[in-house]
C-alpha cells in the first residue's frame, strides 16, 4: 500500500517501510512524517511484527524535510508555530524510532540528510552504502539543528566528532560514518538491501519482547543514575522472564537444541 509517499508492506512478522517521493530524493513532507508516525505506532501494538525495514524509494534515502512544502504563499504564521509544529511532527517521529519497541533496521543509499540522517541513526541498526552521503545542513542554512541531531549523533560518535558533523557540517561517506561508528556497517552500493533484510531476518526469529526491553533500557539509561537504571533492568527481567520465548530458551538449552522462538 502506497499513501502519503510512504509504501507499506508487510511480510510475515516484517513491516517494510519504504520512503516513496524519488523525484524529490524522499525528502519528507507533513503527510509523509503523519504516515510514518502512523505506522510505526500501529506496529508498537501489533504482535505480529517482529521487525521494520525502513528504506527510501529510487536512489537516495532521504535529503531531508521538504521545506518548500511550507511555503505556500499564504499568511505568516503566527509566532510560536515551530515550536508548536515539531513536537507532533519530526520529533515525535524520532523518538518513535527510538522507542517502538521491535528493531528497526535502516538501509541507506544516496543521501541522508538533516532528519534522514536522524531516522538512519535512531535505528537500531544501519546498513549503508559505502558511497552514500550523510551530512548536516543545518548551520549551513543558517539555522540549528531538530528531530533529535543533537541528541543522537554524540551519543553514536563522541562530542569532538558530532561537532565536526552538526557544527563544521562535514559530509561523511557511508566508509566513514560506519568508522565513526554513525552507522552500523558499510556496503556495495548492490548490497544494502540484502544486508538490511539479512539484519531484520536475525531479528524476527529472536526474542521480540527481549529484544524491545532491551531497546528500551538502552535508549533510557543514560539519562538515568545507576540506581534508577538497575530499577529498570529489573523491572524489564521481570517481565522478560514471564515471556514463552524465555520458557522456550530454558527448554532448548536443557534440551541441547537451537530454540525456537515466536516472539512471544
């Protein structure tokens, strides 16, 4: 199903996201971050998915937000309105990355700029093309930084590099986002998407509900003190620990066999 420039489908426990606007290198639009918010929170609840792919149509990622999208020659609007924009827009699309709680994994090809290169980071994973390009426009427009740069991107590569990336507006290849530790690995360019469904293949016969708290205990701790933090790790044990895919793992290690896992 294609709406709003964002193709969706679903095989089997696999809920493939494709950014679907190549004439204007996927860079999003409204419609574009409400239909992916959308989907990515339907999948939240939904067991059946195990996994999401998230990908961009033709030959790039995402360039970014469409601004030329807001400006349709109508009125100003009234003063306030990004700040009233953004936290049901691109930064509740971000942080929904970073909080489903089944794995995401990225597949980057051409550009992935400003909230491209944010939705390729809050992945869980990321497989890039050697050639690919990320980058950071904002300061080079005159402006700073949204949808989670800031947040993300020292956490991925350390201050020293992030300014490099957020402040010099240096453009890394997939070769070197991957060395930075920006992304997960780097490819052939005819590699990206075999790789990035190798990745969410792994993932769909894991232990889904582990697999989620665990994301989520990463993504959490480090805004927390550690006795908070060990609170929390017992709290995702606990519920783990009741899950049938812990009963199945206990089985097949007693039972000296590969488990069977259902995400459950």
């Amino acid at each position: 199903m294609t709406t709003n420039g964002l193709d969706v489908e679903r095989d089997g426990a696999l809920l493939r996201l494709t950014l679907d606007r190549p004439g204007q290198r996927n860079a999003l639009d409204d419609a574009m971050t409400g239909a992916l918010i959308a989907e990515l929170e339907a999948a939240n609840t939904d067991e059946a998915v195990r996994a999401i792919v998230l990908t961009g149509r033709g030959e790039d990622f995402c360039a970014g937000f469409d601004l030329a999208t807001r400006d349709g020659g109508g009125p100003r609007p009234r003063p306030g309105s990004i700040q009233r924009r953004l936290p049901a827009q691109a930064h509740r699309l971000v942080a929904t990355v970073c909080t489903v709680q089944v794995p995401v994994v990225a597949g980057v090809r051409g550009w992935a700029a400003g909230i491209g290169l944010h939705l390729a980071v809050a992945a869980d994973f990321c497989v890039a093309a050697d050639d690919a390009q990320f980058w950071e426009p904002f300061t080079a427009r005159g402006f700073t930084p949204d949808s989670g740069g800031t947040w993300l991107v020292p956490r991925r590569v350390g201050v020293t590099r992030a300014n490099e990336i957020l402040v010099l507006g240096r453009k890394l290849s997939g070769v070197e986002a991957a060395e930075w530790g920006l992304v997960h690995t780097a490819v052939e360019p005819d590699q990206v998407a075999a790789t990035t469904d190798a990745l969410a293949a792994v993932t769909i016969t894991a232990t889904t509900v582990a697999l989620g708290l665990t994301k989520w205990l990463v993504h959490t701790g480090a805004g927390l003190d550690l006795e908070r933090h060990l609170a929390n790790e017992a709290f995702a044990l606990e519920l783990s620990s009741r899950s049938a895919d812990f009963r199945e793992g206990l089985a097949a290690l007693r039972e000296r066999r590969e488990p069977r896992f259902e995400g459950r």
